[in-house]
C-alpha cells in the first residue's frame, strides 16, 4: 500500500509517517529529510536547496522529483510494505511526476491523507520541536517529552537538534506556500477518488489510529 501524507507544516506528516513505520514496517520517505541529507554533505542538491529551505520556499520540482525517483530505484533497500510519501508532492508538477515514477515501476497510489489542523496551532508546534541528532525521533517541548528527560527514548542518546527552519517568520513564509502551491493539488486527488481526511488536532496517538482506520477500510 502507497500513501501520501498531505497536509501543512507542522500538522504531523511526520510524526505519522514515523508511527506507520514502527507500527507497518512502511517505509517513509521524507523529500525534506533527504534535502536536509544533502545540505548536511554539502552535495550538490544540498548546496541548491540551502538557502530556498532557510527561506521556507520550495525546491526546484526536477530536484525533488529525481530524489523520489532514485529512491524507487533501490528496492532492495525496503521491507516492501508499501511507502509513505511525506512532504511530497508538493505542487501538481510533482503530483503528476509521481504518477509517472510510480507507473514507470508497476506501482499505484492507495490513499492521500490529508491531516486537517488549525493553522493557529502550527506556529507553536514548530517551534516547540526538536529532534534526536542521532536517530531522527521527534519530540516537542510541550506535547512529546522524552520519557527520561535529555534522553531518546528510541537510542537512548542525550544529543538532540532543531531545523534552522523552524522560526516563526519563516514558518509563515512555508504556511503561504503550502496554501498557494500544495493544498491546491488537492482537487487532482480528489477526482481519482483518492483523498481521506483526519482530524491533525486530535492527539497523536488518535490520529494515528484514525489513519490506520483508513488504511484497513
Ligand atoms: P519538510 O521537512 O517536508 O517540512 P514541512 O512540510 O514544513 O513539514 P514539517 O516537517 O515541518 O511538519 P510535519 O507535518 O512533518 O510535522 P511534525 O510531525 O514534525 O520540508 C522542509 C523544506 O524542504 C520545505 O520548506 C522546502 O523548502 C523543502 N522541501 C521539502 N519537500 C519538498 C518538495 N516536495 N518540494 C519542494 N520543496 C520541498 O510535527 C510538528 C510538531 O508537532 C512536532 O514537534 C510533533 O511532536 C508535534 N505534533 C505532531 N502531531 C501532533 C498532535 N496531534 N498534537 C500535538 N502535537 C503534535
């Protein structure tokens, strides 16, 4: 099973896609994560995406298309339970290639979730998160503590990190893009009859299960 997690930043594309794949062995694949990967090498992609990211613009399409791509490439690196694309697509460009990358490979989509929240509640979201530097769990300051404070509880280590994008000024400027640019691809998954919503103001763990609800309907 394929799935797209749609929704604005910080509305828990994330933090679901983690839980699916503790919970589903699906693989997630994040096009922020993978561009935070290259920005962390300093490769080529990284050095082009840097400052569009720490702006809260989006990358060039072509750029995210071919990180999708040549992930779908390496099957063998996954459990073949089916992926979650998270944060991508982002514009009907993407939306469009990702048909082409997933029928080129004999593949569909299943489902778009889209994760409904407040937009009032994602500034306070975001800039309350942080991360573990070495496994990647998330966490917030105020909804999603580590169990033993300063230690993850996924590897247990006491070094944890926040994105440079994560300020309130350019969460706004990501919040405009998503409204101008992503939230209108959904009409085009609308019309495949693709499209599934959840509450993203409910608790984690809620939402969490209300996605699951949709992927065992
Ligand atoms: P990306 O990394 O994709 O960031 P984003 O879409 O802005 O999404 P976030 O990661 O901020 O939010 P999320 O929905 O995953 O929330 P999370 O689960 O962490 O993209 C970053 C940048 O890369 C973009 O701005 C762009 O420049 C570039 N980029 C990436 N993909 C691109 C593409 N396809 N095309 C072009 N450019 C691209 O949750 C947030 C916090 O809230 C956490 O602390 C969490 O603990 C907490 N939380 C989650 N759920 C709940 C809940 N139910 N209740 C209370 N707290 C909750």
């Amino acid at each position: 099973m394929n799935i797209i997690l749609l929704g604005p930043p910080g509305a828990g594309k994330g933090t679901q896609a983690q839980r699916l794949t503790s919970r589903r062995s699906m693989v997630q694949l994040s096009t922020g994560d993978m561009l935070r990967e290259a920005v962390k090498a300093a490769s080529p992609v990284g050095l082009r995406a840097k400052a569009i990211m720490e702006a809260g613009e989006l990358v060039p399409d072509e750029v995210v298309d071919e990180l999708i791509g040549n992930r779908l490439d390496q099957p063998e690196r996954y459990s073949g339970s089916g992926f979650i694309f998270d944060g991508y697509p982002r514009t009907e460009a993407q939306a469009k290639s990702l048909d082409r990358l997933l029928g080129d490979r004999g593949m569909k989509l299943d489902y778009v979730v889209e994760i409904e929240v407040d937009e009032e509640a994602l500034v306070d979201r975001i800039t309350g998160r942080f991360t573990c530097a070495k496994c990647g769990a998330g966490y917030h300051d105020r909804y999603k503590l580590p169990k033993v404070p300063e230690l993850c509880d996924v590897c247990g280590s006491d070094q944890f990190k926040r994105r440079p994008d994560d300020n309130e000024q350019t969460v706004r400027t990501r919040l405009a893009e998503y409204r101008a640019k992503t939230a209108p691809i959904l009409p085009y998954y609308e019309a495949k009859g693709l499209v599934r919503r959840v509450d993203g103001m409910a608790p984690m763990d809620e939402v969490g299960a209300s996605i699951e609800a949709i992927l065992d309907s």
